[in-house]
C-alpha cells in the first residue's frame, strides 16, 4: 500500500454531512434538500466537502446529492465528495429497512454491509453511479466497528478483520489508479480506527460521536495528537451526540432512556450544560461546536442539518470563539474532564 498520505489534501473547517439529505429522522422534501446543498455551495470557505456514505437512507443521500449538485450546475472539479463505503443498496423487502430501524424515514431500499476487496470495490462503483455525473475522492471503510461487532468468536473476529484489511488493500489500487484522491476511515468506535490506523496507511479518519463535550477521553486525545503528527487529517464528527446534545432524545443514533439509569446520567449531565449555557448566554450547539473544532490535532469538523437556513449558521459557529471563561466554569463544574 501507498505509505504517504496525500499532501494534497486540503479539508475546510466545515465538512458538510449529508444524512439528512438521506431522510434521517425525517423526509425532507426535495426543494429543500436542494436549497441545502445550494447554501453548502454558496456559503463554503474554499471548495465544499460533501461527506455521504451508501448507508445513509440506502444510497439516498448520495443520489439526492448527484441530483442537486446537477441542477445546481456545479462542475466535478468544483467540489469533493466523501462517500463512506461498506453499505450496498438492495431491494427493500420489507415494511423498513432491516439495518437502523427507526431511523431512516421514508426510504424505497434496503442496504446490507459487505466489507471485503470485492465488496468495497461494489460499494465504489454502486456510490458513483448513484453520484451520476460526480465521483467520490475521499473514500474510506464504513462502520468497521459494527462489521467487527457481529463476530460470533476470537476466530470469526480475526476473519473479519482480514475483510477489513483486503477493503484498503481495494482502496489503496484505486489511490494508486488516480481514481480517488485519499482513503481514510470512518467510525463510531475511536478504537477500531486506532487498530486499523496501525496496520493501514490512512490520509484521514473521522471519529462519530466519540469525540465531544459530553465526551473525550484522555486516551482518545492522544491518538488524535499521534494522527496529526503523522500528518493523517483528523475530522470530528457528530459532535452533538446524534442530536442529544441540542435537544433531541436520540443519543448517538439510539432512542435515550430517562427512566433507565444511564438515561438519568445523560439528562442530568444535558440540564446542568444548559443551565450553564444559559448563564453566559451561549447556544449549547456553539459550546459543542467549539469544543470538537479545537482540540489539538482535529482539522475539521462535519455537520448536518436539514433545514437551508442553519448551513450558514453552522458555518458561523465554527468560527466564533467561546469565552475562555465558559470553558473554565465547566471544569469546575465537572462536566468537561479537563481545560483545553
């Protein structure tokens, strides 16, 4: 495999993620999905990064985002688009999709993972061609995590894993190949990244849910310093828990519980950050922002939003800088582990 990250790569501090465009939580109807990706464009520091993945609403994300960048009449070389391989679009046979129930509304197709050399190089051809006139450069393995987490013992987790290693060997020809620019990868589960970045070159990783106010890691910290020395673009993504942290009950991607036990832990923690929010009148989604932009090594950040008029808000947030402080009033309160 190529050893080198890519030095041409060059990533704003705003990735724009494209969940919503594949109907998460809700069906957005096309108009406005449109006017999102038009708001990305006109709104974006430099060339706009479009993160999606083939998980996202079964494809639809991507196919959506193929539609609008065409209508928009956005020429290839204009943007770059992340597609996050490991899902494959099939035939929906059921009522609901048979992965993330309760999650994707309104989708006409059903997606099966298939991580594998052959499996990843479906994936890419399938994203493309659902991309229609546009084609992912940033390409990455997809929830490794959750493929290594349906292993039925220490023997079935090591071949599976092999599957994992064979996807970037598939990814590493098509970098070779010039068919795409940089092969990263992108997890729930910061640990499976740190085993993978072990034996796999990687130009860049994104890190999803694992890495925000509520929660970071000394641990996780330090490979984050380790991936930016050795020059690996680090993206922090989901820095609102899946939503839990701006209001939603959803924490990453799963109905909360305040009954159960860590339920309460997690609604206790979200009262006392707003309250403290509230007193030095800061947006919980601004605190979160500049939280998971600033910690040492992390190069970008990747947000979602299904409505036109938040992209520019986003963007905005990324560049407003909290009081010095906030940051120390939440040490000592206990809800930051430590004072960056």
């Amino acid at each position: 495999m190529d050893n080198a990250p890519s030095a041409s790569l060059s990533l704003p501090k705003v990735i724009f993620g494209t969940s919503g465009l594949g109907n998460l939580y809700q069906a957005v109807p096309y108009p406005e999905k449109k006017e999102i990706v038009r708001q990305c464009i006109l709104h974006s520091a430099g060339k706009p990064v479009f993160d999606s993945a083939g998980k996202y609403g079964a494809g639809l994300s991507l196919e959506v985002l193929g539609a609008c960048l065409a209508e928009l009449d956005i020429h290839p070389e204009d943007i770059l688009i992340s597609n996050k391989l490991g899902w494959l679009r099939t035939e929906l046979s059921g009522p609901e999709p048979s992965f993330e129930k309760g999650v994707w509304v309104d989708i006409k197709h059903d997606a099966v993972q298939k991580i594998s050399y052959q499996g990843i190089l479906e994936c890419f051809e399938q994203g493309n061609a659902l991309l229609g006139k546009y084609s992912a450069q940033l390409v990455s393995v997809h929830d490794p995590d959750e493929y290594l987490a349906t292993a039925s013992s220490k023997g079935h987790e090591d071949e599976l894993y092999q599957d994992i290693l064979d996807a970037y060997i598939a990814l590493a020809e098509l970098k070779k190949k010039g068919k795409v620019l940089a092969v990263g990868v992108g997890s729930k589960d910061w640990k499976v990244i740190r085993r993978i970045a072990a034996d796999v070159p990687l130009d860049w990783v994104m890190i999803a849910n694992s890495l925000t106010v509520l929660s970071h890691p000394q641990e996780l910290l330090d490979f984050i310093a380790l991936l930016a020395s050795q020059n690996v673009r680090v993206i922090n993504s989901a820095v609102f828990n899946g939503g839990f942290l701006t209001g939603s009950d959803y924490f990453n991607y799963q109905l909360a519980d305040p009954d159960s036990a860590s339920g309460r832990l997690l609604y206790d923690w979200r009262d006392r950050f707003y309250k403290l929010c509230l007193q030095y009148n800061i947006q919980p989604a601004e605190a979160c922002v500049d939280f998971g932009l600033h910690i040492p090594g992390v190069e970008s950040i990747a947000m979602n939003t299904t409505r036109p008029e938040k992209v520019q808000v986003n963007i905005a947030m990324a560049n407003q800088q909290i009081p010095e402080a906030f940051w120390k009033a939440m040490q000592e309160e206990g809800l930051i582990n430590s004072y960056r």
